[in-house]
C-alpha cells in the first residue's frame, strides 16, 4: 500500500468514523468486520481513491474519507465504508506487523535516538490538523454566519464563564449550551452538528468561535472592538433621549390617573419618534404600546387594566434608567435592539402550513402570521406580512386578498398555509421567523395533509402525557407567564369540553378542554375587536358540541402556564378525525 494512504489509515480513528457516521454505524461494522476481511478485493488503488469489493457491494474509499462512496442504497457514510476502513486498517496493521520483524532492533534505536534529539516530534495530538484549520476560520466569517446578536453575548461576562464541555481526540466536540452537540473535524466542511445542517450553521460557527476562545486567539476585548465597528447609535444622542423618556414617565407617575390629560397619547407618540431618530427600536416599541394603554383607559375600554398600566410604566422606566446608566457601548446596543430582524441561513427546509392569523400589536402593527410545522427538526416557523397602523385614523386594515405571498409563490396567503412547501436558501431569525429575501426560492410540493403521526409531539389528546411529555420530562422552555411570550404550539384533542362562558368583569371568553380523565386545560380568548368574530365562534361551536350535533374539535393554539393552571390561546379549530381545518 502507497505511505501517503499508509499514513491517511493511521490517522483514521474511532472517534473519527463516529465523527463521519455515528456510534451505531461503527458498533456495527465492527462485528461485520471479521465476515469482510475475507470477501475483500481490491480492485484498484491510486493517490485519490482505493476502490474495493466487498460481497455484493462496490466501495470507493476516497480522501477525504467523508467523500466514499458504496454501491449500497445510502447517502451517507453507511456501514459497508466504515468496515472497508476498519479492514483497510486491519491489513496495513498486519503488514507493518511482519515487516517489524525483522527490522525490530533497528528501529527501535532509530526511535530512541529521534526521541531523545526531538522529543517534541513524538507528541503530536491526535485533533492537532483540526485545530490547525480551527484557528485558521477568519472571525468575519463567523460573524456573518452568527449574526451580531448573538455575538453579543460572547461580550457578557456571565456567558463566558459558562464555557460549554469541550472534548479532544481526534474530533473536538463541543457540547453547547442549547443543547446541540458539534463535532468538529479535518476537514471542518465534514464536521456534524445535532442540528443535521451539513453547512457551516450557527451552532457550528459557534462551537469554532469557542474553540478559538480556548485557545487564547479570541478575547472580549477584540470581540468588542469588532461589534462596536457596526453600532451606528449616537451615545450622546442616546443619553439625551434616555434623559427626556425618564423626566416623561417620571411625571406621569406623579401625576396619576385621576388628573391625566387627553394629551397623554400625543405626548406618548412623541415620545416613541424620540426613540426612532435615536435609533431605539425597542423603545419606540414600549412607548406606542404604552400610548395604547393609555388611549384604552382614556376610552374607557373594558379591557383595560390599572395594574397593568402601572406594571407597564414602572417597567419602562427601569429600562430607560438602565439605559442611562450604562457606559458599555455594546450592552446600550442591546437595550436598545434593531429595527430590522437579524436572519440567519439555514438551507433548505420543508414546511407543512398548519394556518393563518391575523393580529394587531400594541406596539402599533398589524397583519398577518402563517403558521408552518418542519418536522424533520421539529420545530415551528411564521412568516409575517405587517405594516405600521399606528398613524392611521380609520380602523381599515388590509384584507388578506391584498397581502403579497413571499418567495415567488403565486398563491394567496390564506393557501399558501394549506400546503407543503420546499424554501430553498431560507433564512429565518433567532424567534423562527422567515424573511420575504428574494434569495429564498419557494417549491410547491402539494397540499397539506395532517394526522396524528405526522404531528408526534405537538399533538396530544390525554393531558397527563401533555404534561410529562412537553413540561416537567421535556423541559422545554415555551411555559410563560403570558401567551405573548410563547414560541411554542401544540394541537389539543379533547374528549369533551365545557360550556363556553364569557366573563364580564374580566372581559375574556372561558372554555375548559377535558381529556377522558376529567384533566382540565383552560382555552381563554381576551376580548378584542379582532377576536369579537372568534368568540361568537367558539361560543356557538360549544353549543353544537354540547347539544351532540359534532364532536369536540382540535384546539390549535399557544399554551403558557398562568397561577398554576395550563392555560392556551386558540389560534385555529381542526377536525379531530383527519385535521382539516374548519
């Protein structure tokens, strides 16, 4: 065998093929090794490849190795590659074996002589060509894979003394801390991640940015340096704005409700364009959602709530003095967040649309949001067409007819959520948000049609497993205070419900889902001129449920945790016998 593939084999380790493949695919082409070692032929070598017959199948050991090839049905590095390797091993071993016989004295002295001139020679770490390339990734590189948020939080020091577990043989795996495990070997294209991307994505790129932290080539000075090269706020136009938000708030709890004047909401407005020209997008959100509640009490609205206002006030004021304070020039940043998303790649996805919602912000947005399931990963992504209202005095809102669908597809929004869809070169932020890019080509690859199976994990009809299953055996981390916070969706079947009771005092429709166990989840829908439509709905639907005329359907919807009680905002009604939306 040629010495530059002897030294390729001796490279080659465990922890390396399970890098390539994993742990099962190795376990078994070890106990398939012994039945190989005997068909094997070879039937040609050269620089690039070693190209052998195994049984029925073909195998094309290529460098590198991640680039073989077999006859067998499978794409990836299948067991048939991994046990050519391990024979491939197995033979070079043998040769070397009976070479040293009679070569065994003499080399034995030329090691000790290299030894003891060259010490350092003999000690050459096994990962030491991943780690060359490792330190070789230029950090703007990374960046832009990353993003600047979440570069930013290489800049906290609480982050960074949470350094996630790094393991060195001759792959590096890195352990981060959302729970994707990366490794990392030669060549870096053919590391893996737990999130299957076979391009460089963002848990790749951040397991390289920790492992040139470790090595000492990154610190938190230069990834400062390189943030604060982008920031365009104006400190001093910053600190200016922090200073007339907190005199604003401080006068309007000084003032009270009692004496506050109809020109609360103008000067509230104000405010929020303050907050715009000093590049403050979160701000200008807080003060346009703070207008809102003010204009609802000033109306006398049935919704509106005392403490929530001054929750809302005391909070803002917090947030504004914080932002005065701070010298940090990269933690003003993220106080004062982005106007536009922060999207990264992530490739090619298949989305099944689950269906459509309107929604109106208090932060003065309306529009649209398409639901769409992936279940490859099993997670959940929106796509949302909005546009500011908050300067519009008539309550028109554009009709769904008039939304443009993203990404070339020729459809409306409302059919875009009925169907199967390939994106192509998607790009989507840190909350599963899709961008409108025109890179983004989207495929059409049928209607959508849903079953149980199809929805293993986001669907459930007994509400003991729901809670075992999403809430103290998963640890996930959707349960909030309030349904505005939820990333999470899930489909709740339930064997019967309850009456449908609009409460007046609280403004809000009740309707408790029941499994067959008398287990209670409650469905709460706030009134509002947007859910008015929805309420009556759901109100009748109870009725034809109770009088026997149907059976319960399936609740799609967001499910947060509220004074003890699990508790979900509906988004759409399914049929429970074959998920067709109704």
């Amino acid at each position: 065998m040629e010495n530059e593939w002897k030294k390729r084999l001796v490279e080659i380790d465990d922890d390396y093929l399970v890098g390539i493949s994993n742990k099962g695919i190795v376990k078994r082409a070890y106990k398939d090794l012994e039945t190989i070692k005997d068909q094997m032929k070879q039937l040609e070598q050269n620089e690039e490849s070693i190209r052998v017959s195994a049984g029925e199948e073909t195998i094309e050991i290529r460098y590198p190795v991640a680039e073989s090839t077999c006859s067998c049905p499978s794409r990836g590095i299948c067991r048939h590659i991994v046990t050519a390797l391990l024979a491939l091993k197995a033979q070079e071993a043998t040769t070397e074996s009976n070479d040293k016989v009679d070569k065994d004295e003499k080399i034995t002295d030329q090691k000790a002589n290299v030894t003891a001139q060259h010490p350092e020679e003999t000690q050459i770490p096994k990962d030491a060509a991943v780690w060359e390339e490792l330190l070789a990734v230029p950090v703007e590189k990374l960046k832009k894979i990353m993003g600047k948020r979440r570069l930013q939080k290489f800049t906290d020091p609480d982050f960074m003394r949470s350094m996630p577990e790094l393991t060195r043989t001759s792959v590096v795996t890195v352990r981060l801390q959302n729970g994707e495990t990366v490794k990392l070997l030669s060549p870096l294209e053919y590391s893996t991640c737990t999130c299957h991307k076979k391009e460089l994505c963002i848990h790749k790129a951040e397991a390289i940015l920790w492992c040139q932290i470790h090595q000492g080539k990154l610190t938190k000075e230069a990834l400062s340096a390189l943030l604060k090269e982008e920031l365009v706020l104006d400190e001093q136009e910053v600190k200016l704005a922090a200073h007339q938000m907190i005199e604003v708030l401080s006068e309007l709890l000084g003032t009270g409700l009692a004496r506050i004047s109809p020109e609360v909401v103008n000067t509230l407005e104000r405010m929020a364009l303050v907050a715009h020209n000093a590049q403050l997008a979160n701000f200008e959100g807080y003060f346009r959602a703070l207008a809102k509640m003010y204009d609802m009490y000033l109306s006398r609205a049935s919704t509106f709530s005392i403490a929530s206002l001054m929750q809302q006030v005391s909070r803002l004021y917090q947030r504004a003095q914080r932002l005065l304070d701070t010298k940090d020039v990269i933690e003003m940043a993220q106080y004062a967040g982005e106007f536009r998303a922060e999207y990264q790649q992530i490739g090619t996805v298949m989305l099944i649309g689950i269906t459509i919602e309107q929604f109106e912000s208090k932060s003065g947005y309306a529009g649209y949001t398409v639901y769409f399931l992936e279940q490859t990963l099993g997670k959940w992504y929106t796509y949302t067409d909005a546009r500011p209202v908050y300067y519009e005095n008539t309550n028109r809102r554009a009709r769904i007819e008039e939304t443009q669908t993203p990404w070339g597809l020729m459809v409306s929004l409302q059919k875009l959520s009925e169907l199967c869809i390939e994106l192509r070169q998607a790009k989507v932020d840190q909350r599963g948000r899709l961008s409108a890019s025109k890179e983004t080509i989207g495929i059409i690859a049928g209607e959508r049609k849903l079953n149980t199976q199809d929805l293993k994990g986001w669907y459930y009809c007994d509400w003991k497993e729901f809670y075992f299953e999403s809430l103290a055996g998963g640890g996930r981390a959707w349960l909030a205070e309030s349904e505005q916070e939820v990333l999470q969706l899930f489909f709740l079947q339930p064997a019967h419900i309850g009456k449908a009771q609009f409460l007046e005092t609280q403004q809000l429709l009740s309707l408790s889902l029941y499994d067959k166990e008398e287990r209670e989840v409650l469905v709460e829908v706030p009134y509002s001129k947007k859910d008015a439509e929805s309420i009556r709905y759901l109100e009748k639907m109870a009725e034809r449920v109770e009088s026997g005329a149907e059976p319960p359907p399936c609740f799609f919807g967001k499910v947060y945790l509220k004074e003890g009680r699990i508790r979900m905002y509906p988004i759409a009604l399914f049929d429970r016998n074959q998920l067709c939306q109704i």
